[in-house]
C-alpha cells in the first residue's frame, strides 16, 4: 500500500524539480575597461608574437625592384594600371600556352578600383604590392566570340571608365564607339578570343556583365602574387605610355 502512493509523490517531485526557475543570487555593475595606447603590453603575449612580427617586417620592407617615375592610377592611360594589366595578360598568356590554349590570350582587362594604393618613386618594397593589391582575385580567362566583345566596347563607351586594358584599343567620340581594335585589327564576329581578367570581373563585378556570356577558365594564378612575380623580375620598372583608351569630348569624368 505505501508503494502505491510513494510512485506517484516521487514523480511528482521529480517533475517539480525540473521546472524550479533560475535565481539570480548577485547583480552589480562593472567598470568598462577603456582601451588605449596607454595600457601596458603583456610582455608573455609580446613575446610569443615578437619572432613573427620581426620576420614580417622584413619580408614587407625587401626591395623588389625599383622606379624612377611615379607609378599612379589617375588618367585614362595611368602608368600603374596600364602596367598591371600588361602583367595580367602576360601571366595569363603564359599559362594558356601551357595549359591547351596554343595562341594564349588576346588581351586583359582589369578594374582601376581594384588598385588600391599608387607607388612612388624610388625603390619598391614588398609592402607596396600588398598596399596596391590587398586582396585575393585571381587571374581568369574568359573564351568569348568576337561578337560577345561588342559588349565589352559598349561598357567603355557608356561608362568612359579608366579600367586598364591590355592588347585593347577603345576610341569613343561624345559617348558612342568609334574605334575598336584587339590586338592592332579589328574583331572579327565569328573568331574566338580569349580574355584575361579577374574573378571579380569574371563574375559581373564593376557592371561588367558582358564576360557572362564567355566561357570561365580559372588558372589558380592569384593577381598579388603575379605582380610580386613580375616586378622581382624587372630591376627597374619601365611603365608604358602608349594610348589605349582615347574618350573624345568625354562627358561624365569617372577616373579614380
């Protein structure tokens, strides 16, 4: 008999047990700890990091090459943007020829806003290609038909942007297209052409939706690392100065 009454009192514990709400047993305000340049190092903390930090900096303050000019983006023809989109299209043309594409690429297109540091004259650290390039893109090539580049001609002469190119000849007159050249020649509709850029261009970024109609070819070459690749190569930088995009009576003034 008492069994028959101790089940149920000692479910009945057990689920009154489960629902007994939290307490709070003590409540009290702390002071913010403000952070400044005057709080102290931790000197267990600085020391693990000291090694790493030695090594970084000397790795980011080596010369890789040097420059008696200015390298900047500003101008439809900058020296800076028109020598990294040469860089791109040499990387990339280097890697199609070794990767299927016999004729390599046609030319290369980047974006000014993807460059986003200038470097100035005298001699070029490792730093400044960092500064230059933060990010990670990578080279891609784009297979279009000569006909799909139509659309690449009529971004330029709508936008009269400062994009550098590469093996590309753009000539507009009051917002319409007047020259278009690849390579020296005219596009021939029907030929396939092969255009190195970035993945962020690749995908549409910067309004470039015209490469969505091409065929993506990824070569796991990132941008930073080509550029560091090519001006270790050149003990001194010679940027060019030939005119590849010409905007007569430009309207709307988009350079960065």
């Amino acid at each position: 008999m008492k069994n028959r009454f101790l089940i149920p009192v000692l479910a009945f514990l057990a689920l009154t047990s489960c629902r007994t709400a939290l307490s709070v047993a003590n409540a009290a305000t702390e002071k913010n700890i403000l952070l400044t340049t005057d709080l102290p190092e931790d000197p267990a903390f600085k020391k693990v990091i000291e090694p790493y930090k030695v090594e970084l900096e000397g790795k980011m303050n080596t010369k890789i090459s040097y420059t008696a000019v200015d390298l900047n983006k500003q101008g439809d023809n900058s020296n800076l943007g028109n020598l990294l989109a040469d860089y791109t299209f040499e990387g990339a043309d280097d890697w199609a020829k070794k990767n299927g594409i016999p004729g390599g690429v046609d030319a290369a297109v980047i974006n000014v806003g993807g460059i986003r540091s200038t470097i100035g004259k005298g001699d070029i650290l490792m730093k400044h290609i960092y500064e230059v390039m933060p990010f990670e893109n990578e080279v891609m090539i784009v297979k279009m038909k000569g006909s799909d580049l139509k659309g690449l001609y009529d971004y330029y002469a709508r936008t009269q942007k400062n994009n550098p190119v590469s093996r590309l000849y753009i000539e507009t007159d009051n917002g319409m297209s007047v020259k278009e050249l690849i390579n020296g020649k005219e596009v021939e509709p029907a030929k396939n052409y092969y255009i190195a850029t970035s993945d962020y261009l690749a995908l549409g970024g910067d309004n470039m939706a015209y490469f969505g109609k091409g065929e993506l070819i990824s070569t796991g070459i990132k941008l930073r690392e080509l550029f560091i690749e090519k001006f270790r190569a050149n003990s001194e930088i010679v940027p060019p100065k030939d005119i590849r995009l010409l905007f007569k009576n430009k309207k709307n003034k988009t350079n960065e």
